[in-house]
C-alpha cells in the first residue's frame, strides 16, 4: 500500500520537532540556570562550534591535496584557482596549525574570562526564537560584520600597519622567501606571488589582526544587538564556515573562494567578504576564467592589475 504525505502530516511533523527542540532546549538552560553555570554552557557550545564548522572542514580542505590517491590529487589540483602557485609543505600546514592554535586560545581565553567572571554574553530565553527573530539577528549581524571587516581590512593594508601586522596573515606559505621580500623592498608582496591560502589560513595572522579583524566585527555587534544564543551559534557557524571555504583556494561552491582569492592574489582587491563596499568604493575586482572583470563592467587582460586600484594606500 503506498502512502504519500500530505500538507498536513508534514505540519505535524514539523512542530513535533519543534516541540521536541523547545523541551530539549528548555530543559537545557533551566538546569544551567539552577546551577549558576549558563556561562560556562555558553563557553562549551562556542568550542563544539569552531570544532564542526573551522576545524573539520579546514582538515577536509587539506586532506583533499594530501591524501594518496592519484584521482583524487588530480580532482583537487583542476579546482585549484591560483594554479601556479607554490605548493605549501608539511612544515608550512604545522607551522599554521601552531599560529592558528595560537590564536584560537586567545579567543578560548576571552571566553574562559567570561565563565570565570560569571558574565552572560547573550540572551538564553527558554523559548527557541521565532524564524523570523532568527532571520532578522542574523541578517543584522552579517551587515555590521562586513562594515566593521571592511574598514578594519583596509586599515590592515595602510603601509603603516601591513608590515607589521597583517603581512603575516598574507605571507603564510612565504616565511621562506622572507629574505627575497626584505631584499627587493617588497613590502605588499607585489613580486612574490607564493600567496594563495588554504583553508586553515582564515586564522593565520597577527594576534593584533585576529582580534581586530576576525573576533571583533562577529562578536562585537552580536554583543550590541544582544541577540539569542542560539541566534548567535547560527552566525558563529555561518561566518566560520565562509572564512574556510574562501580561504580553501578551491573554486567548489559556485566559485565562492574566488572573490576573496583575488584579494591574496593581488593584494589591493575584494576587501570584504560579498563585495557591496567594494562596489562602493571601487576596490571590487573580478576574474573570470578569460579575464578579469571589476564589477562595474570594464575589461581588462589576464595578467593585468587595475593600477587605480593598487595604488591606494589607505582609506579614502
């Protein structure tokens, strides 16, 4: 006898899951609430995040250029976008893994502060919020990260402030051609061009840049908004996964690396993370598989820089 499911069997489905989640969640933070201890339940979530939604998918990027199997090598390479680029080695993955390490500990840090001063930094109603609370914290959340990302990006590439911060974010697989760099004044990178990243790279910067660019436009207006906690593990996990897979180097998700690939390729490009302040302020630049086109139109070879824009040193 076959059996279809109509509109309304799928209705009650839905809100029996609903309802399950709301007791689950419920039960979850009342009894954290007796206990005192919604901080440090708050404390644990954010790390089960950064492990499923950073570090999994950054070791899957990898896995994919290193496992043995010739298929799979050939796959990955096709999909690599900077094609000629040097390829990083053992010692390079380690030595990322140690300053990314680095780094997430002075975010755990901040975190582990905050369980230990017994401060709730978002709100844990029992009730789950609504779809459309959901829509709108999230939504608000993205605008201000990527105000806050641009500006604070731009910042990093004044020349007053590259070399000595956000350099290191962008030389990853450089440290051996540091001398060649010093030797030609090569401040932006300009002749070395061993500078695509991978996945796991998202967090390879200075801790200065890692505070400044990477914790504070996420946390800071999620702080401000005082959005749901679950509101705010949704944009944790949407913008940990983003950072990984446009750092990747792989144009798999409708080539959604490319945007930001171009801005390690060439250095004075794609600032943000969707490109509408880039638009606005001319720094926007595209390439399609032919050429490169910036995003008002214009057309120029394969090779080509526009020279407007790389020569901006600072925000205008």
């Amino acid at each position: 006898m076959e059996y279809s499911m109509s509109h309304n069997d799928a209705s009650h489905i839905f809100a029996a899951a609903i309802s399950d989640i709301q007791g689950f969640w419920t039960t979850l933070v009342e009894s954290h609430r007796a206990s005192h201890t919604i901080p440090a339940l708050d404390y644990t979530i954010e790390q089960i995040v950064s492990l499923l939604t950073f570090w999994l998918p950054c070791t899957i990027f990898v896995l994919l250029e290193v496992l043995p199997i010739p298929a799979l090598r050939r796959w990955s390479k096709r999909h690599r976008l900077q094609q000629n680029a040097a390829p990083w080695t053992a010692g390079d993955l380690w030595h990322c893994v140690l300053v990314v390490g680095r780094n997430q500990l002075i975010s755990s840090g901040i975190g582990l502060s905050k369980v230990l001063r017994g401060k709730q930094s978002h709100s844990f109603e029992p009730p789950i919020p609504s779809i459309w609370r959901v829509l709108w914290e999230f939504a608000a959340c993205f605008a201000a990260r990527e105000v806050l990302f641009y500006y604070s990006h731009r910042l990093l590439h004044h020349r007053r402030v590259y070399s000595w911060v956000h350099k290191v974010h962008h030389r990853w697989v450089c440290r051996i051609l540091l001398l060649y760099m010093v030797l030609f004044d090569d401040v932006d990178g300009k002749l070395c061009r061993f500078t695509a990243p991978i996945a796991l790279s998202a967090q390879y910067a200075h801790p200065v840049e890692h505070i400044v660019a990477n914790l504070l436009p996420i946390a800071l207006p999620a702080q401000i908004l005082r959005i749901h906690a679950l509101t705010w593990y949704a944009v944790s996990c949407g913008e940990l996964l983003e950072t990984s897979i446009v750092h990747s180097g792989f144009d798999f998700f409708a080539r959604l690396a490319e945007f930001h690939d171009l801005h390690h390729e060439l250095f004075r490009v794609n600032f943000g993370a969707v490109g509408v302040l880039d638009w606005y302020h001319g720094t926007a630049f595209y390439r399609s598989r032919s050429c490169k086109v910036n995003l008002e139109g214009s057309q120029v070879r394969a090779g080509e820089v526009n020279t407007n824009i790389m020569n901006q040193d600072k925000i205008e």
